[in-house]
C-alpha cells in the first residue's frame, strides 16, 4: 500500500529549560494528521524560558529539528516555537459595533476585526497573540460564527498573548541562526490547551498547570477561551536540585533517583527500602551520598521526603495562583497538571490532596507515527504546537493589511460599500 500523500507539512520546536524537542508533522489528503518525525535532546543555553546563551542555544535548536528531519526524511524551513518563559501575559480585550439588525456577512467581520485592532494596549511588551475567541450578538455571548445572522450590534472577545520584547527577539534569533525562519512564537498555554484540554473542558472551565524544569505556568480556560495565566519560577528542576543538595550527589544522580525511584505518595515499606545512588554499571564510583550505607544506597522515605517538601512549595504557589485568578466555586472544578513534572509517580493524587480539586494528568493525543517515547506529559506542547499550526489561527493584525484604511462597521450603509468597491477596484 503507497504512503499516504502529504499535502502540507509543518515544522515545532519546543524550547524549554531541561530539554529542546522538534516534530515534522504532515496533512494527508484526507485531512488526518501524521508525525513524519520528531526528537529531542539536552537543553543548552536556556534558563527559566530565557536564552543565556546564544551559540548554545543555537545548536541545541538545530540538533533537535535535525533529529527530527532525519527520522521525517523531510526538511523543514519555517517552524513554529513554544515559549514558557519570556513574562508570558494573558488577557481579553473586547470590541463592540453597530450593525443596525442587518445580516451580518464576512466582510462585517472581516472589518470589526481590523477596527478591533485599536483596543490592544500591549504597554511596551510584544503581542504574541491576537485571536478572535468568541463574538457576542446583542449582549448574546459564545458564538463561535456570526455569519449569517442578523443583530443590532456585534461584539469580539479578543484573546491577547502578551511577552516581554527582549526575550522572545533572543529566542527568535537562535532560532533563525539555526538556519530556520519562524513562522510564530507561540505561549505553550495555548499549545498544551490544545493538546491536553477537550472542547468541552475549556468551555466549562479548567485549570492546566504545565509542570516544566524550572517555570510552571498556570493558566485559567473559560467559554472556550484562555482567560487568564500566572508564571511560578519554579519546577521540577528545583526537586532535582533539593535531592542533589539534600544528600551531596551530582545532578544527574539526583534526576535519574527522582525519575527513577521518585514519587509524590509515601508507603509504609519505604523506611525499609534502599535505593542505590549510582546507576547499574557505576558501583564504586564517587564518593558516598549522605545518609547512605556502605554500598552507596540510601533510604526511599528520605528521597520521598525531599520530593515532597519540594512540591508542598510548589503547591501552595499554585494555589496561590489560582485564588488570584478566581478559580473558584462552579468554575473552578477541574485541574489538568501537564508538562515534564507531571511525569512523576503519584503527582495528581498529591495534587488533588494539596489543591482541593480533581486533578487528572494531561497526556499528548494520539497522533499517527508519534514515537512512543514522546507520547508522555513532556512533550504536551510540542504536539499541540503542530495542532495549533493545522488548526489555521486567525490573528485580527494579519486580516485587512492590504486595505489602505480600516472602516468602522456602523459607518458603511448601501451607498458606504458601493463607495469602498469604487476606491477598491478603480
């Protein structure tokens, strides 16, 4: 049977504090998607989502989407980039016109999205986003297409992905000094929204917490819309480091226990178990971790201890995060812990404990030809980046460019447009 023909390909990177990941992706001629490759590897030159240092950075990027174009047999030119860091921002701008009960056509939405443009402030940052997320009818919210309907005034719900300049120009540039032009910078709240959240979950709300090394990101979904984020300068790397410190070991030692032998739930057996510091192969190297016997092993419970005081921090963060973001009552059910951190043994039972809420862990959807290594929370927003790209987004500053003015829609009457085709064609 021939392979399937791709109609359209689509190239990610994912650059994130512990680990830089890249997929190719494809459209067939059906419509499906289909991961033609993907790959990942150590990060270099990045800190807490920030580039620190450019000609590291640079080659991690490129020895990710290399990996990633040998296993596809493809490659890509343009990719799309998951960012974390940055001082990510979230919020919604909204936009009213008069529409005078008449039947609304694309060109009236076309125009209240260009005349919606003048209501995004960004204060100095950058504007990552800037998506329609619903329109209003008359005061009548969540309509998701307007057209064809008939209304005395119109509104948008404008979502606003906002980040500091600085950051994401560095980002952009080791990105292109890979060789590569970017088609987006794109928040990973709205790439892991779109990977781990159902339809139906973001519009009767939810809380998706991305757990990575050293940023969590706490983002609010409502109406079918990214309502509002905080960023914690915390993560799972700051467990790595609390073990390495807690029993004198390298940070390699102490990531392989936390992932190997690492939970968030004590038993009553751990006092009696002991784990080795060193890893099969490595007996008798180094010098002995603190706390350990003669062969270099140390008690479960104590690891599990460090874990967990690490996470306690990191809960009470979070619950701080959502407290100022109104997650609460009806609204505030449903929590979604997605992203490397949440890869650890027992993190939602411990969750659910430390928060208050049902807490499930997001997983990466089933994608055809995605590596089942890369099928884990970790690579969340790598998968939804290219959902994300297939999915088309209108952004209101890409619409109208090619129109010398923008025009306000209670303006254009009969004579208004005859007028507009006038100037437009002649």
């Amino acid at each position: 049977m021939p392979p399937p023909r791709i109609s359209r390909v689509f190239g990610a990177v994912n650059i994130g504090s512990f680990r830089i990941s890249a997929i190719v992706a494809g459209i067939d001629e059906v419509g499906d998607m289909i991961v033609l490759g993907s790959g990942h590897r150590a990060s270099q030159g990045i800190r807490r989502g920030y580039v620190t240092d450019m000609t590291a950075a640079t080659y991690a990027i490129r020895d990710a989407i290399d990996r990633a174009e040998k296993m596809a047999d493809t490659a890509v030119q343009k990719v799309w980039i998951g960012c974390s860091g940055a001082g990510l921002a979230s919020r919604v701008d909204q936009f009213d016109a008069e529409i005078g009960g008449r039947r609304i056509e694309q060109e009236d939405i076309d125009q209240l999205l260009v005349s919606a443009r003048e209501v995004i402030q960004p204060d100095g940052r950058m504007v990552l986003h800037a998506q329609p997320a619903q329109y209003r009818l008359d005061g009548a919210h969540g309509v998701a297409n307007p057209k064809g309907l008939h209304a005395e005034r119109l509104g948008v719900d404008i979502h606003v992905m906002l980040a500091e300049g600085a950051p994401i120009r560095n980002l952009t540039e080791a990105v292109q000094s890979a060789h590569l032009e970017v088609e987006a910078v794109v928040g990973s709240p709205i790439a892991a929204g779109h990977a781990c959240l159902s339809p139906e979950e973001r519009d009767l709300g939810v809380a998706l917490v991305e757990f990575g090394a050293e940023v969590t990101n706490v983002s609010i979904y409502e109406q079918g819309m990214l309502k509002d984020m905080a960023a914690i300068p915390m993560g799972s790397a700051d467990i790595t480091d609390a073990i390495a410190s807690a029993f004198g070991i390298r940070r390699f030692q102490a990531e392989r226990l936390k992932c190997v032998n690492g939970s968030a739930i004590a038993s009553p057996t751990d006092h009696r178990e002991m784990i080795p510091v060193n890893a099969p192969g490595e007996e008798g190297n180094g010098p002995l971790a603190r706390h350990a016997d003669d062969k270099n092993r140390i008690p479960r419970a104590e690891l599990i201890g460090v874990i967990t005081g690490q996470l306690g921090v990191l809960m009470e963060e979070v619950n701080k995060a959502l407290k100022m973001m109104r997650f609460t009552g009806q609204r505030g059910k449903q929590v979604v812990f997605t992203g490397g951190g949440a890869e650890l043994v027992g993190l939602a039972d411990y969750a659910q404990a430390a928060i208050g809420k049902p807490v499930r862990i997001g997983r990466v959807p089933h994608l055809k030809g995605l590596a089942e290594a890369h099928i884990k929370p970790g690579f969340s927003t790598l998968a939804g980046l290219v959902l994300y790209a297939a999915a088309d987004p209108v952004d209101i500053r890409a619409i109208g460019r090619d129109r010398g003015q923008s025009v306000r829609l209670g303006s254009l009457g009969m004579a208004g447009r005859v007028y507009q085709a006038l100037r437009e064609y002649f």
